[in-house]
C-alpha cells in the first residue's frame, strides 16, 4: 500500500461510514483496524453501506499495520474514548511531522490524551451529528448525515482549515469553529442528558419526553452539565435543556450508542461523558449529583470499568 490523504482509525460504526463517504468522494482513505483477521475480511469485503433503502459496497484499504499508509495527511480517531490512547500510539507509523490527527469522538479529554502522544500542534477536535449504527464487520447504517465542527484546540488555524478542505473535498459536510471546547461541551450536555437515561430504561430518544418524570430529570442533568461547562470557563446558552429535549425529538426513533452498547453488552463511554463532568466538577469544588449518580447506575449494568472492550 502507500500513502493515504485520511486514515481512519477504528472500523466501528462511525469509521465504516467515513471511510466510506471519503472512498465515495475520491479520496484516498485508508482504514485502520487493530484486528488483523477483521482487517484482511473488510478489506476483501469493502464497506457495505445501506442508506435509503439500497446497499452499496465501497472498495477500502483496510489494514491493521499503521505503516501501510504511511504518509497520511490526516489521522481520524474514531474509537470509543477509553480507546484512545491506544488507537493514537497504533497510528504513529502512518503519520509524519506534517500529520494531522483529528478526533470525532464523544466525551471530553480526548484531544487532551491524544495530544500526549502526538505534539499538540497536530492535534485536532471536532464533533459530528452525523449518525450510523455497525450491523456487522464492515456494515454500516447511515442514520442520517450531519455536519462536522473541527477546530485547532492548540490554535494551528491552517490544519483546522486543511481538514475542513480535505473533508468537505470527500463529501462530508464541516466547518471550522475557532470555539471548539464549545462545540465539544455543547456536545457532551446533549450525550450527558440523553444517553445514561436510554441505557438505563432501553427507550429510543423520543420517549424521554412522552415520561413527564424523565422529561424532567433530562433537563435537570443538561443544566447540572451546563453549569459544570460555565465554571470550567467554557460559554454554554442558557437553557440547555430546551435545545437537549429539541434533540430527542428530532432523533426520536433512534437508540442511542449507549443504549447499543449495553444492549450488547459491551463497554460504555460513561467514564467520559457523565463521569468526565462530575470528576471536573469535584476539582472546582462543585457538586454534580445527577452526573455522578448516572454514572454509578450505568456502571452497575455491569458494562463499566470492567467491561469487555
């Protein structure tokens, strides 16, 4: 193989779909798995992507030796957040000093821990509404196509604006945020909110607002958040809780990632999300009740710290 313009790291839901995207927009893409059995099938394979009502099957490079796309211009870490250290040193061959690394992750201290294997200078964030759930090994569902906000937490301006290039180039909708501990907060309110309370009751997003009790208790844990975020020194609107009911609404049939993976039993994100704004709270001597107690209760479905990752 040779270089790649973007490595996708992860060949989970998120991964298959923009390695796919990317294929489809004529860009040179590159996906990198940590399973050389799983790779050598996806890459035979390629991505089947269903959207519409139609299947499309998109020829992938797929590998589990980051080497084999070394140069990538842009690395995207795409993994579960507990997986990101390690998804980021497993990427080291692939980059040079002139790479990239971005990550589209839910939770927050992704950027932070990446930037502790890769200078912090190449380091991007971003988040995207863009959904899709795994089927299978390289199967995917898009469940709808969003937009992308990427931004240079260290301030490297002209990455964020190659990214963006770059990703707009393949087809995906994103734009560059100078804010973007904003966007990566406002993201992790909307997640705090929502996804604890379908893990624990197994609802679609839009039955937490038919529950009058869980309504409320939505909007009380978007607030807690929000307050956590404002204390942090990070600008959050007011009224979270409008925009985290709006959300349910306009997702109302789809089953959170959270609530996908307890149904299969794997790992949740919990630590990252809900236990992330709780641990930050604690070290600004703040209480956040909801966010801890949350975090207690999914962790006691058994697919916490100990989970099978």
């Amino acid at each position: 193989m040779s270089g790649v313009e973007v490595l996708i790291v992860g060949p989970g839901a998120m991964g298959c779909l923009h390695a796919a995207l990317l294929a489809e927009g004529g860009v040179r893409v590159g996906l990198l798995d940590h399973r050389a059995d799983r790779a050598a099938r996806i890459a035979e394979q390629g991505i089947i992507v269903e959207r519409d009502g139609a299947q499309t099957t998109v020829p992938v490079a797929c590998s589990a030796d980051a080497a084999d796309f070394h140069p990538a211009t842009l690395a995207i870490i795409v993994v579960k957040a507990y997986d990101t250290d390690v998804a980021a040193r497993h990427a080291l061959p692939a980059l040079d000093e002139s790479s990239g690394v971005l990550t589209l992750q839910n939770g927050l201290g992704n950027y932070e821990r990446i930037a502790q294997v890769v200078p912090e200078a190449c380091v991007l964030a971003g988040t995207t509404t863009t959904g899709a759930t795994l089927l299978g090994e390289g199967h995917v569902r898009e469940a709808g196509r969003g937009v992308a906000q990427i931004g240079s937490p260290s301030g490297a301006e002209h990455r964020a604006r190659d990214a963006v290039a770059l990703l707009a180039r393949g087809g995906i909708d994103c734009e560059r945020t100078p804010a973007i501990d904003e966007a990566l907060w406002a993201k992790a309110i909307v997640n705090a909110a929502i996804n604890p309370l379908t893990a624990l009751t197994g609802l679609r997003n839009g039955m937490l607002v038919e529950v009058p009790e869980l309504l409320e208790l939505l909007g009380a844990v978007a607030e807690e958040a929000a307050d956590v975020a404002r204390n942090c020194g990070v600008f959050v609107r007011e009224d979270m809780a409008g925009p985290v009911e709006a959300i349910c609404r306009q997702t109302a049939q789809n089953r959170s990632s959270m609530l996908q993976d307890v149904s299969a039993g794997r790992r949740t994100e919990i630590d990252f999300i809900n236990g992330e704004i709780a641990r930050r709270a604690e070290q600004r001597g703040l209480p956040a009740p909801l966010c801890r107690a949350l975090t207690a209760l999914v962790r006691g479905l058994g697919v916490g710290e100990e989970g099978d990752t």
